[in-house]
C-alpha cells in the first residue's frame, strides 16, 4: 500500500484555533501546532491512539501560559503520514525523537496520553541524551498495551478486542468504512464490562444523536493502528519493563477510571493498579522520582474533559522539578 500525505485526505479536516504546520521528518510528514513565547519551557503533547493534536486544543492556551507548547499528530493519525505496515511504538518514537531535533531544538518535557504515553515513556528511557526533561503518563496503557506482558492482564484482555473492532469495520486506511456496522457490532461482540468501561472512560457528548456518522477523530485516524496493538505487532519490539527500568527523566503518573470487574475479576481501564505499581516500582528502581495522582472517575482523558484541571496538574508538578542548566 502507498503511504497517504494529508493531501491525499484533504476532505477529511476540519479548521482549527491554532495554525497547523508540517514538518518533514524524512520518511514522514509531521503536523503539529504550536501556541507559547519561545523562551518558556518547552512542552510536547503526544495524543492517544484515534487522537489528532487538536484533542489538547483547548488545554493549549492554559498551558502556554507557562510553556511553549508543541501538540503533534503521530503517524497515522490527523494531517500526518499514515504509513500501512509501519504503526510500532519504536518507529512512532523515532518520528517524536527527530521531531524535537528539528523543531524544538531543545530539551523539552513531554507529556502524553493511552498510547501516546507509551510514547512519552520510551522518550523517557531512550530518547538522546538530554533531550527529555521529564516525563508524563497520562492514564498510559503500560504493560496493559503489550500482547505478551511480564505484569497484569495483557491487551487482549482489556482494551484491545475494540481496537480490533475498529479496524474491523473501518479497515485499514479507512478501506471498508462500515461505520454503522461497527456500531451495530459493538454490543456482540465486545464484553459487556469494556462496553461498561468504555461508556465512561470515553462518553459520548449529550448532543451527538446515536446516528451521527462516525466522529472527526477517528475520520483522521488510520486503523490499521488499532490491528497493530492488538495483534501485539505495535509493541513487539519494546517490552515495557525493560523499557521503564531504563528511565532516566522524573516522571508524572495520572491514573484514571480503573476497577476490577465482580465476575471476571478482569481490571476495566487503561492500566490496573497492580501495573500501576509496577511502573512506580521499575521507575523508582532507575532512580528517577515518580509522582502518582489517581483521578479513578477521572475519564481517560483529563485533558480532554477536564482541560484546566489537566493543565493544573502538570503545570504545577513542572514547577517542582529541578531548574534547567545550561553552559555558558
């Protein structure tokens, strides 16, 4: 399959409050937005899987209030290069780490949310020296995203079987389209428990009538994305806690909506405690500080929903870490 630019997708977006701009990263083109005075901290926001840049759109002025924000659209997703057959969190990484070089160009904080936490957490471990300052999971999906995990339910068992629904009905490259297929498949053939944790970790606005056409985040996202995490191909080669005992960054853990279903005894959310404490485990073991704050009826994106409580959150944890050095 040939790779897709935005201009391929040109009907598919939407205008925004903040200029979009592309960068070439070689193999890809990376769009981003950015609102703040360079000579603030600079921040990187890394979206979740099925988010364009625009998801922190209203997060952004809060923050730049403060930093210098970049909010990017990973390949696949949004005005970015959707790339068949190149969707693994190594590769996606890579695009983030040559990103930084060539339009921060300077050592920034990220902070990223689900699968782009993920991200978050390799730059944290094996971005360039210098590069990261510190990090931020946002109710990130570590070991609960691998296939094969050292810790906890692997993501088949939570929330992988929708992601495969995804890229069932909407195909690869969005070539099947079925979006009423797929609602009508979801209550067959997903648990009633990720249909319950869904409902709250990604509720649907009160004013989209049930036979809306399918929203404009996942119109910009390609679902080959969603086969590749759950058949295991997305985090193959990055296994999490070797990944997490390399850290070398302090990092920010907000855990949200998280429970234990009475029947299966499956964990619903992002990320069990057990995984959770795991994390803070490995992390700390590295020798890095770990902060976890646990919003558990906290939707999966705080940014989103609670956009000032969010830039609250990471504005003052910022505020603690030690001060930037540079040479003279």
């Amino acid at each position: 399959m040939p790779y897709l630019e935005a201009a391929d997708r040109a009907g598919t977006f939407i205008p925004h409050s903040v200029e979009e701009h592309l960068v070439d990263l070689g193999e890809i083109r990376m769009n981003y937005a950015t609102l703040g005075d360079p000579t603030l901290p600079a921040l990187l926001l890394i979206p979740a899987q099925s988010e364009s840049w625009w998801g922190y759109e209203r997060a952004m002025p809060l923050l730049a209030e403060h930093f210098q924000v970049f909010a990017i659209d990973l390949r696949g997703q949004g005005r970015s290069t959707w790339t068949p057959g190149r969707y693994t969190v190594d590769t996606m990484a890579g695009d983030v780490v040559r990103f930084i070089d060539l339009v921060i160009g300077r050592p920034t904080l990220v902070s990223g949310m689900s699968s782009g936490g993920v991200i978050a957490a390799w730059l944290s471990a094996y971005a360039k020296p210098g590069q990261i300052l510190g990090a931020v999971f946002e109710d990130a999906p570590l070991f609960a995203s691998e296939l094969i995990t050292t810790c906890g339910q692997p993501v088949n068992q939570g929330m992988g079987p929708s992601m495969a629904l995804w890229n069932k009905y909407l195909g690869d490259q969005w070539t099947v389209g079925d979006w009423e297929g797929f609602k009508a498949a979801a209550p067959r053939e997903l648990s009633r428990p990720l249909l319950d944790a869904i409902s709250v970790m990604i509720p649907r606005p009160k004013d989209i009538p049930a036979d809306a056409p399918a929203p404009q985040n996942l119109k910009e996202y390609d679902p080959e994305w969603g086969r590749s995490f759950a058949s295991g191909l997305a985090t193959a080669g990055c296994d999490h806690a070797t990944m997490l005992s390399h850290v070398k960054v302090p990092v920010l853990f907000t855990h949200h909506y998280h429970q234990q279903d009475e029947k299966t005894g499956i964990y619903q959310g992002a990320i069990s405690d057990p995984q959770a404490t795991r994390v803070q485990e490995l992390v700390t073991a590295a020798g890095q500080d770990f902060t976890y704050l646990d919003f558990p009826d906290m939707p999966h994106s705080m940014h989103g929903h609670r956009p000032e409580l969010y830039a609250e959150t990471v504005t003052e944890w910022a505020a603690k870490l030690p001060p930037v050095t540079t040479n003279a």
